[in-house]
C-alpha cells in the first residue's frame, strides 16, 4: 500500500447485522478521513488488512446521483422565512 504515515487510533468490536458484518468507526477516524453517516467508502483488503478511505467519485456519478429536478432540491424553508440581517438587499 505504500502509506505515507500510519497512526493506530484505537480497536474495534465487529458485529452483526443481518447478514452483514458490521464495524463501528469510532468518530475521531472519521474526522481524520473526512467523512460521514452516509459517505462512500472504498475497501483494500491487503492480506490481514484492511483499508477503508473516502471515494473519488466522477463529476459524472456525482450528477447521476443528483435530484433531476429543481423540485427536488432541498430546499431550507425556515431560511426564507426569515427576514433581513444585514446588507442582503442591497
């Protein structure tokens, strides 16, 4: 794998889910990794390791997995309620 640092950041107890297996990142290593509930992660099993860092996804994956309409977009309706605070309107 050729990593340039590598810090030990604790154990984990593996789990089951179903039919999966499943382990629990402890919070600081997903600070470290800059990711969150919901993020895409890829996995290396080198051996006895295992790597898990953030994906790469392309501009064009990235648009396929966005709402194709604006009606779609999340919207922040407590924002547009509320009213001017500063130079907003000028």
């Amino acid at each position: 794998m050729g990593a340039a640092f590598l810090t030990k950041f604790g154990a984990a107890t593996l789990r089951q889910s179903g039919g999966s297996t499943i382990l629990a990142i402890p919070k600081s290593i997903t600070q470290a990794l800059l990711v969150d509930v919901g993020s895409i992660v890829e996995l290396v099993v080198e051996g006895r390791s295992l790597s898990v860092t953030p994906a790469r996804r392309r501009l064009a994956d990235r648009l396929a997995a966005s709402p194709k309409s604006p009606r779609s977009w999340p919207r922040d309706d407590d924002a547009l309620k509320n009213s001017d605070v500063g130079r907003e309107l000028l």
